[in-house]
C-alpha cells in the first residue's frame, strides 16, 4: 500500500521543479477555496433554518411516549435532594470552620 502510494507521488512529481512559493500559494488558494464552500454551506443552512425548513430528513411521528415516566420521576427525586442540601448550606444546617483564621 505504502509503495503504491510513493509511486504515485513520484509519478506526478516527475518533472515538476520544487517550488515552495508556488506550493504554498496552491495550499493557501485550496485552503480559501474550502473556507468559502464552508462559508456558503453555512449559509445555506442558516436561511433553511431562519425560514422553517428541516435540515435532513423529516421525523415520523411515533406512537410511543417521548419521554419515559419512571426516568423522569428518578431525575425530579435527585434535583430534589440536591436543593434539599442547597437549602442546608443557605440555612447554616452545615458548619465549617474557617481555616483563614
């Protein structure tokens, strides 16, 4: 593979002079090139989007519940017992001594 690689390199390099202005000058104009495809693909999909349209394929709707009820009860309990032990900080329930002093 690596051979076969060096051969074709070699081949379109056969004849051709070293020249690193040139070299950067097509390295930099490529790099601008695909800049500016970003750039207008960029703005393509932002116009789709501003205008309502959907990027990719629409989405079937499902039958099925979007959320699962058991997951959501789980994450309402552990944001509960977070705030409980926020409100223990801001009450002064916990207390630290100061190793400043």
């Amino acid at each position: 593979m690596r051979s076969s690689i060096e051969l074709l390199v070699r081949r379109l390099r056969t004849g051709i002079r070293p020249d690193p202005s040139r070299d950067w000058l097509m390295l930099l104009v490529l790099s601008i090139a695909v800049l500016a495809g970003n750039v207008m693909w960029s703005i393509s999909v932002f116009d789709t989007v501003a205008r309502g349209g959907i990027i990719g394929s629409s989405v079937s709707s499902t039958t099925e519940p979007v959320f699962n009820q058991s997951s959501l009860d789980t994450v309402r309990t552990i944001f509960a017992n977070r705030a409980a032990e926020e409100s223990k900080y801001e009450t002064g329930a916990y207390q630290y001594p100061d190793p400043s002093q």
